[in-house]
C-alpha cells in the first residue's frame, strides 16, 4: 500500500451492500486517499463485490469485527487513520426481531469502540485536538427508521424526533446518540447522515428487491407482506454513495443530513413494476405474467407503515441532486441482477 504523503481513511463494512458500491467510488475519486476496508464477512459481506479493486494499490482489506479494541486501536496505529466512514451493522430488521442482542453487540457496542478509539487517537483531550488530526472526522452511516413511522403524510426531517419501532433501529439510534455524545462531551468532529430505502447493485438476497427478482426467476412464490401498502422511499445506491462523499467532506461537524430519493412507493408497487420489466426481458415459458406468482404472507411485527425522507437540507446546503429517479434506477438494478443470476448458472 502506498503511504507516502496520503491520508488513510478506515471504512467499516465496505463489503456490504452500500460500502461495497462506495469504495470502487471513493478509491477512483481520491488518489490522495489510502482507503482500509475492516469487514467481519458475516453472511451480508462478500468480497466479490469488490473484485474491480482488490489488487489497487491504495486499498487494503482486513478481516475483522468492530468490537475487537485491540484490533481497532492496531489499524489507527498502523495505518495512521485519520477518518472513519462507519457503514458496518447488522441491518435486517426480521433479523433483529428473532436475536435483539446481536444487533446491540455489533451496532451499539462495536460502533461506541470506534467511536472511543478514534477519540482517543486524534485528541488529547476534550476538544484539544492534535494538531496532526485536527480535520479527522468521523461519519456515521444511519437510517431513516430511527425516526419511526409516518401517517400519510408528512416527511422526515433532520429535526423530527427519534421513535425507532424494532430493535434494528432502536439499536441505530442509539449509535447516533453515542455519535452526538462524543461531540457534546469530547469535542470529536462527527456528522450523520440517515438515509431510505436503497437499491441498486449488490445488494444482499434476503432484500426485498432481490428476493423479488430471484422469487421470480426461479418460478417460485413472491412474497409480500401483509397488504403489500407499506410505504418506502427509494434512493438508488450510488446516489447515496455520492450524498456520502459530498457530505464527509463538506458537511457541517455535528449536523445530521438527511439523504432521501423523493421515490415513494408501496411494496405492491414495486413488485408490479418489476414483474413488468421480467415480463419484457425474459418472459416465461408458459407464457404467463411473473405477477401471477405474488403472494401475501403474515405482516412482520412492529412494521413500520411509511418511511418518506426530506433531503432538503442536503440539497440547499451542499447541492446534491439525485441522478436515478425510480424507472431509470430499478431498470439498472434488474439489468445487474439478471446478469448476475445468468452467470450463476
């Protein structure tokens, strides 16, 4: 890894679905950058999502879990990390539901060491930074479920009171409180960002979009849950990627920003769609409609009725725009999807 004169930046979970879109992203974009990826390669990591740059010269990968603090406190000592751009949680709410305390383990417990050993490493004291670490930062990746549910109106705003309904958000929010602790109390540069629904490339299977797509292909039953109206809002993966990147690097210290792709859609929206574009690309062989294969199952507990994200503070701020909206950003994503299930076979 070349060292000379670059600044390492620690990404936490960059093989999962939206650090593994943000790297290749990152690492191009910033050649003044050495990036070291720390992912445990639970079931949602996979390497192969970073195969166009896993012999770069400016990245690195290691193999390991957030709440290792000898490990952590290793990596900012060897690699000098002077910025943290933390993605890595466990993020599936069903998940959650069925074992609570791995998700307070791994987003609350793993998160507060970060949090503690870049502290630690930059300042000296509280609000006394050294002078080398001066601009270091620490950015938190969040989520719009920590704000709860919304009725049929309304959005979420950065100013909307937190309300997390499952513990995979109760577990987020309360990283975000630890965050904005180690601004008030230690005087650590921090920022979040909470953002919707993605979508896009590589994207884990237990997703609703793939699990649509894969369902689909393989001819079997398409879940939905409950009456299929739950409400999301969409952001195509890169596009958050790219609001991550602007805001890392010219938000305001201790402001959150909100990253939302004006996308709303119900779950029964979203299926159709897809089966529609399924119908086009590779229709069955007998001749029916991939619609014919949704089915309604039992509503998951505590499910969230509507999520819907105001981004307008991030647009006025720091110009960030969308590039995707839903019709242009779903048909990439099936496109890569298609490719992905054809090389499998």
């Amino acid at each position: 890894m070349n060292k000379v004169n670059k600044k390492s930046i620690l990404i936490t979970g960059g093989a999962g679905f939206i650090g593994s879109n943000f790297i290749p992203l990152f690492v191009e974009k910033y050649e003044d950058y050495n990036i070291i990826n720390l992912d445990l390669l639970t079931y949602a990591g996979d390497l192969s999502n970073l195969q166009e740059i896993e012999n770069h010269p400016r990245y690195k990968f290691i193999q390991g879990d957030i709440c290792d603090r000898p490990l952590i406190e290793s990596i900012f000592g060897e690699f000098d990390i002077m910025g943290v751009i933390h993605f890595a949680a466990e993020s599936h709410v069903d998940n959650s539901i069925k074992k609570p305390e791995i998700f307070i383990q791994t987003n609350v417990t793993g998160s507060w060491t970060l949090l503690d050993v870049a502290y630690k490493y930059w300042l000296d004291a509280p609000f006394k930074y050294k002078e080398k670490y001066k601009n270091c930062r620490f950015h938190n990746i969040s989520t719009d479920e920590v704000y709860g549910s919304l009725g049929s109106s309304g959005l979420f705003t950065e100013k909307t009171a937190y309300a997390p309904n499952s513990p995979y958000s109760a577990a987020k929010a309360s990283v975000d409180m630890f965050v904005r602790a180690y601004n008030e109390t230690y005087g650590l540069d921090v920022i979040i960002t909470n953002c919707s629904n993605n979508y896009g490339p590589k994207q884990h299977s237990e997703k609703l979009i793939p699990t649509i797509i894969r369902k689909a292909l393989n001819g079997e039953s398409i879940p939905i849950y409950g009456d299929g109206k739950n409400i999301r809002d969409w952001l195509y993966v890169l596009d958050h990627c790219k609001a991550i990147d602007l805001v890392y690097h010219n938000g305001k210290t201790a402001n959150i920003y909100n990253i939302g792709g004006k996308n709303e859609r119900t779950n029964l929206q979203i299926v159709d769609r897809i089966c529609t574009i399924l119908d086009d690309k590779v229709p069955q062989q007998n001749g029916k409609s991939y619609k014919d294969l949704i089915t309604f199952v039992e509503d998951r507990a505590g499910h969230d009725r509507r999520y819907a994200i105001d981004a307008t503070k991030l647009e006025n701020d720091l110009g960030w725009s969308a590039d995707e909206d839903f019709d242009s950003g779903i048909l990439k994503t099936v496109d890569w999807y298609l490719s992905k299930y054809a090389n499998l076979k």
